[in-house]
C-alpha cells in the first residue's frame, strides 16, 4: 500500500530531523559532554535513533513499512520521555518535603515533546 508523496516528505523530513536530534543526544549523554553523563540512557537514545534511520529509506519510497517504523520510534520516544517526566515530577515532590535539591529537567522530556507534532500529524494521516 502507497502513501502520499507529500505525506511521505514530510514524515521522512520530520523522522530525519528525530533520528538526528536523538544521536546528537545519545552521544553527548554517553560521553557526558554539557549533559549528565548515563550510558544506559545514551544507548536508549541510540537505539531510538536507529529506529528512526531504519524508517526513513522506505518512507521516501512511499511504503507504510517505513512509516512502522517511524511509529515504533515514536512510541518509544513518548515511553521514554514519560517515564522521565515521572521521575522529574517525583524529585519535584522530594524538594517539596526538603530532601533533595530542585531536579533538573532532562533532554528526553524535551524531546518527547518535540516528537508529539509528528505522531499526531501520523495519527491523521492514518486515521
């Protein structure tokens, strides 16, 4: 089954720009360059990331293959930053009660919060 050609550009661009931003991240978090440095954490990223390259080939070639892929990458982004969020609001309420310092908020958050426009524009595409 095809897709669109300016559907597929757009997720493909869209998933280009995902799998870039992750890498970026999970080599930073493994290095623990301006990032707190977490290995586990970094190879999540990674593989996120080549979740979404292994999607990018056949999304262009306008096959829902890709775009599986590309759904698995966002699910795993959203799981991801999630659990982050939970964490981050769970040392918010250790400063409340005065046991911990103020958390700082992680780069995972922020990129789950980046890929939201992608999975809802998936979600229409597909709906």
């Amino acid at each position: 089954m095809k897709i669109g050609m300016k559907e597929s550009r757009i997720v493909a661009s869209y998933a280009v720009m995902a799998a870039i931003a992750y890498l970026l991240v999970a080599i930073l978090e493994i290095t623990g360059v301006k990032i707190t440095r977490d290995i586990l954490g970094g190879l999540a990223l990674f593989v996120i990331s080549a979740i979404y390259f292994a999607g990018i080939k056949e999304t262009v070639a306008r096959s829902y293959k890709g775009i599986s892929f590309i759904f698995g990458g966002i699910i795993l982004s959203l799981i991801f930053g999630i659990m982050y969020l939970f964490i981050f609001l769970a040392g918010i309420l250790e400063y409340m009660i005065g046991n911990a310092a103020f958390p700082s908020i992680r780069v995972e958050i922020i990129l789950a919060l980046l890929i939201t426009p992608l999975a809802y524009y998936l979600y229409r595409m597909i709906k």
